[in-house]
C-alpha cells in the first residue's frame, strides 16, 4: 500500500492574510498530484483564495515551479503573490 503524501504549503503576503495562516500541512487527495491540481485543492479548502490564485507563483522544495510539476510526499510548497512596491 502506498503511503498518503504529505506536503508542508508556505503562504506568503496577500494570501496568508487572506486565510489567516502561514503554513500547513495537507494529505493530498490521490487526484492532487501536480501544482496546477494543488492550486485548485486551495481553493476548494480556502474558499477565500477562490479566483486568487491565477496570479501566484509556487516554488516547490525553495525553486520556482511551473503548474505542471510534480508533487511528492515530503514537498514543500510556497505560494508566492505578486509583490508591487518601490
């Protein structure tokens, strides 16, 4: 039997003040096995990143990824908004 992955999600900015916390950790569903699937998880846990996400970057185990990346057991995952200033 396959063990459940188990991944540790960073929030950062926006979307920590948006769900009030800055990091968990989730057992991922077996239908949640890239970045793009993730994000839609999120939203569906969060209902307060619903439509928020589109704009955000992940970085898996601290390097940018892009929405087809894989996730494995024992990831961590940043969601990093946008950042403006100057």
């Amino acid at each position: 039997m396959a063990s459940t992955p188990v991944i540790t999600v960073l929030y950062f900015a926006a979307v920590r003040d948006a769900i009030g916390k800055g990091e968990e950790r989730l057992v991922l569903p077996a239908e949640v096995t890239t970045v793009a699937e993730l994000s839609r998880f999120l939203e569906n846990r969060h209902p307060a990143l619903a439509g928020r996400l589109g704009s955000v970057r992940y970085a898996v185990n601290e390097v940018f990824a892009a929405l087809e990346a894989p996730l494995a057991a024992g990831d961590v995952v940043a969601v990093i908004p946008p950042v403006s200033g100057g």
